[in-house]
C-alpha cells in the first residue's frame, strides 16, 4: 500500500511536469538546485543549521537556457519544546545581482512550527511557517503549510547503506502592501540514502504551481541536497 501510494505520487509530479512543458507557455520554466545543509547540536534542546543553495535556469520562455539565478545563504536556531515539536528562527540572504543587475537581492526572517509523529512505519510531520521577504522595494509576507511523510524502504528502521522516501505537499500565501494575494502549491518528491550516520544525500523533483488563481507559473525544480551532522 505504501509503495502503490509513492508510485502514484511520483507519477502525478511527473504528469504535472508533463502536461506543464508540453504546452510550450511563456508562463513554464525549470531549474536546478542543488544545496549542503550542516546540521549540530549545542543541546538536547537547541540545534542549528547553516546551509548553501543556488538557483540555475534550464528551460524558460520555450527556450533551453543554462544561467545561474540566485545563490542563497541561510541559518536557522532550532529549540525543541517536546519530544517532538520544534520552534525555530531563520535568516536568509540571497544574491540575485550577482548574476543579473536587474534582479534585486532578498532578506529573509522565518518562523517556523514543526511537529512530528511516527505511529507505524511512516513518519508524519506539519510545519508551518511565516517569512518576512525584504528587498530595497518592498517586503512581502510569505505563509506557508506543509505536510511532509518519510519512511524507509529497506525495513522497518534506516540503517547506513540504505534509501528512504520523502513526500511534501505545501499550501502559499503571499501578501503585501499594494500587492494582490498570491497563492501558490508545490509537490515534491525526493530519495535519499545514509551514506554514513552523519552523512545523507538526496535527489528529487518539485513542481511549483504560482498565482493559481490568476494568471498562474508553472515552475519545475530538479533538487539534489548533501548534509551533514556534526
């Protein structure tokens, strides 16, 4: 039942990507970013993370492209406030003039709420999120839900060596003075495997639905992420 339910996830990322691209629309682009995160705790309570991304076009506008967009540096404190509940706060800064002068560099604050639960095989999690988006023009602010599972596919437990699935589904909104509100949905689906106890790798794909109730982007992701814990 587990695997029929991944397959079928993977399948509706997959046509969303499909049915996106085949209608050749100036509104359809895709990308690439891969990111490392470095993950260590100072408690049993507080942990941080420090992490890099960067954002490359592929395909946009009907055209194949390959230009570096944006290249992102961030960091969260996280604080438990139960076995398994967490509070966290985050900053990011990314460098979009860099790469184009027309584009505007970002300042971002993030507040986080996760809960986790694992009744059986399959890990559980919510998270909701509030963003403070800052640019020289305006701020933009950013509401996110997200409901993610995990589980592993080599067992009942993840051991070194062996893959495992992650599944989110999550709901934006975006809001701002003189600004419209813009809903957005992203489906993602990614492997990753434990190459070592403090060492995972991951690949997977993300499809980004924007404005959906306006005139709506299709965005496609390829992701690749390395982490570390110290």
């Amino acid at each position: 039942m587990i695997m029929s339910f991944i397959n079928n996830y993977i399948l509706l990322i997959g046509l969303l990507f499909f049915s996106a691209f085949i209608r050749g629309q100036d509104n359809f682009a895709a990308f690439i970013e891969p990111r490392i995160a470095v993950n260590y705790n100072l408690s049993k309570l507080y942990s941080h993370n420090w992490f890099l991304a960067n954002r490359s076009t592929m395909y946009e506008s009907t055209e194949l492209k390959f230009n570096a967009l944006q290249f992102d540096i961030g960091h969260f404190s996280n604080f438990k406030i139960g076995g398994n509940q967490s509070l966290s706060l985050g900053i990011l800064y990314r460098y979009s003039e860099l790469f184009d002068e027309e584009k505007i560099n970002e300042f971002r604050i993030t507040e986080q709420y996760n809960i986790i639960y694992r009744p059986n095989l399959v890990r559980y999690g919510h998270r909701i999120r509030a963003e403070q988006r800052i640019t020289s023009l305006q701020t933009i602010h950013r509401f996110r839900y997200r409901f993610t599972l995990d589980l592993p596919l080599e067992g009942q437990n993840l051991d070194v060596g062996e893959c495992y699935f992650i599944g989110n589904l999550e709901t934006l909104l975006n809001v701002g003075k003189d600004l419209e509100p813009i809903y957005g949905q992203r489906f993602t689906a990614s492997f990753g495997w434990l190459l070592s106890s403090k060492t995972k790798l991951q690949f997977g794909m993300e499809y980004r639905l924007l404005n959906f109730t306006g005139t709506a982007q299709h965005i496609a992701l390829l992701l690749s992420s390395l982490n570390f814990s110290l």
